[in-house]
C-alpha cells in the first residue's frame, strides 16, 4: 500500500491528466452523459471555482501575516505581470486580426496575467528559495489578476447586447471573491477562529490533492474545446507553442529579476509557475475556448522544467556529499 501511495504522489500530475482525458473519451462515446449537456456544464461551472477557492484556503492557512512584506522584485513582477497583459489586450482590441492570431494571443495573455501556483511555495522550498518572498508575491498576483482581468477580458470578448459594465460586474463577482477572499478567510480563523484555524493547516496538505482533481477536470474540458474547434492544426500547434513561449520568458525574466536582489530562485519561481488550473478556467469561461490549451500546455512546460531544476539541485547536492 505504501508503494501504491508514493507512487501516486510521485506521478499526480500525469495521472490526474490521464484520469481527466480517460473520463472524456468515457462520457463523450455515451449519448446519455455528454460534456454538452446543460447539467454537466452548470455543475463544471460551480465545480471548478469551489475546488480552486478550497485550494487556495487551504494553502494561505499556512502564510504568516508577518513574512508578508513587499520586496523591490515583488514590484517589478508585478509590473510585468499587468503591462505584458495590458499590451496584447490592446492589440487584440485595436489590430485587424485573424481568429487563429486572436486564439495564440489569448493563450499567451492567461499565461501572463495568471496568478502564482500555491503550490510554487514547495518547489522554491525544495530548490532552497525563500517560501515567505514566493508567498507574499503569490498574494500580490493574486490582487493584480483580480483587479486586471474583470477589467480587460469584456474588451477583448465583447458580448453583442452585453455593455461593459455588466460584464465586469459578472466577471469582477466571480474572480475577485474566487482569489481574494480566501485569504480574508485564512486571517480571520487565524486571529478569531484558532480551532478551525489550526483544522485548516492540519488539513493543508490536502490542496494538493484538490489540486489534482481540479487539473482532470480541465484537462477533461481542454480536450473537449480541441474536439470541438474547427481551428487547424497548426492553430492548435500555435497555442500550444505561445504556452512554451510564455513559460521560457516568464521563468527567464523571474530569475534575472531576481537575480538583481539576491532572490533568483524564488523570483523565478513566483513568475514562472502558474496557476494553470485558474488560467484554463479563465480562458474557458470569458475567452475564446480553444486559449485553454495555452495553459493547458503550460501545466507541462513548467513541471518539466521543475523536474529539471529538481534533478539538478539533487545532482550539486550528491556532489557536495563526502
């Protein structure tokens, strides 16, 4: 059984993409349960948002307050995070584009406006990063996509008959409580409710684990929007290379910011290492459906990249042994 147990945590990430693709490919070939019916989509819809909040309680239960504070390289992600969001949202609004052009852009601009992964803070931690610098920026992604994408997302996929302010309000009411309210929460039980406080952290591991349920059911809703879409190939092939683009700058650019402060490792991981579970659903809710599988493809991109970067602290390690 323990063999069984540390198998699966060694190879969550595949085998939750597996789970996901094996259940759509399942539901798909019978007539009665289809990814296009009203009831499967209504429960994805209030699925994935409560999965993602829980995720997020969780892990912040863990952040001390008083190793929140603001470092010099926390300003300069957080600058590049909005600005490379900002100029691909105006150059969809304003440049004559084709739908395949418009698709690649949206990927890439996900992967860019997408918060910190939660669960980065183990990665930095493994590769000797400050966890407490990794989690005060993932607090500040956070706000800035919070604040950044119900703003720009109704611009960029305007609704005929939908105006503006109704779409910011819909998207302002359901991303801003989704990635600001469960830290809220996580203060509150920690100064007035320290019994579920400390239930929470006892309970926080558990995040990964919803992250992994989490990850088959976008995977599952990536592979329908690729089934559905009458893009080509090479439209596909286009988003998928805009989610490796997006992570070669993003992990690149974090390290050389970092660099500057003495903070690398953990300034690299804090802009490289998305939330691709928020990003996917993003993209599948207020964008062009088919931009998913520019996050989708960044879920694989950044774990190869960690497996790389793991393998080789391992390596310096085993050689600094005697």
């Amino acid at each position: 059984m323990k063999q069984i147990i540390a198998f699966i945590k060694s190879w969550t990430l595949p085998i939750a993409m597996l789970t996901g693709a094996g259940f759509y490919y399942l539901f798909s070939s019978v007539d009665a349960i289809t990814f296009t019916k009203p009831y499967i989509k209504e429960i994805t819809r209030w699925l994935m948002p409560s999965l993602i909040f829980i995720q997020l309680l969780l892990s912040f239960s863990k952040i001390d307050p008083k190793d929140l504070i603001p470092k010099k390289w926390h300003v300069w992600l957080c600058f590049f995070q909005t600005a490379s969001c900002l100029t691909i949202a105006f150059i969809l609004m304003f440049a004559n584009l084709n739908e395949e052009v418009k698709i690649i852009l949206e990927g890439a601009m996900v992967c860019f406006i997408c918060p910190t992964a939660t669960a980065a803070a183990v990665i930095t931690g493994k590769l000797g990063g400050s966890t407490g610098a990794l989690l005060t920026y993932t607090m500040l992604s956070n706000v800035v996509a919070a604040i950044v994408v119900p703003l720009l997302f109704p611009l960029i996929n305007y609704i005929e008959g939908v105006t503006f302010i109704t779409e910011f309000s819909n998207i302002l009411s359901r991303v801003f409580p989704l990635l600001i309210i469960p830290f809220i929460f996580a203060l509150i039980f920690r100064y007035y409710a320290k019994p579920i406080h400390a239930l929470l952290v006892k309970f926080s591991g558990m995040a990964y684990y919803i992250w992994a349920i989490a990850l088959s059911i976008v995977t599952a809703q990536t592979i329908y929007h690729i089934s559905m879409s009458n893009a080509s190939a090479y439209s596909k092939l286009g988003v998928a290379c805009a989610g490796l683009a997006t992570c070669i700058i993003q992990f690149a650019l974090g390290k050389y910011i970092g660099g500057k402060y003495d903070n690398r490792i953990s300034a690299g991981q804090a802009l490289g290492q998305k939330n691709t579970i928020l990003a996917i659903w993003l993209s599948s809710t207020y964008l062009i459906p088919l931009s998913s599988l520019a996050a989708g493809s960044y879920v694989l991109w950044q774990n190869i990249f960690n497996s790389w970067q793991l393998y080789r602290k391992s390596k310096r390690d085993n050689q600094l042994q005697p």
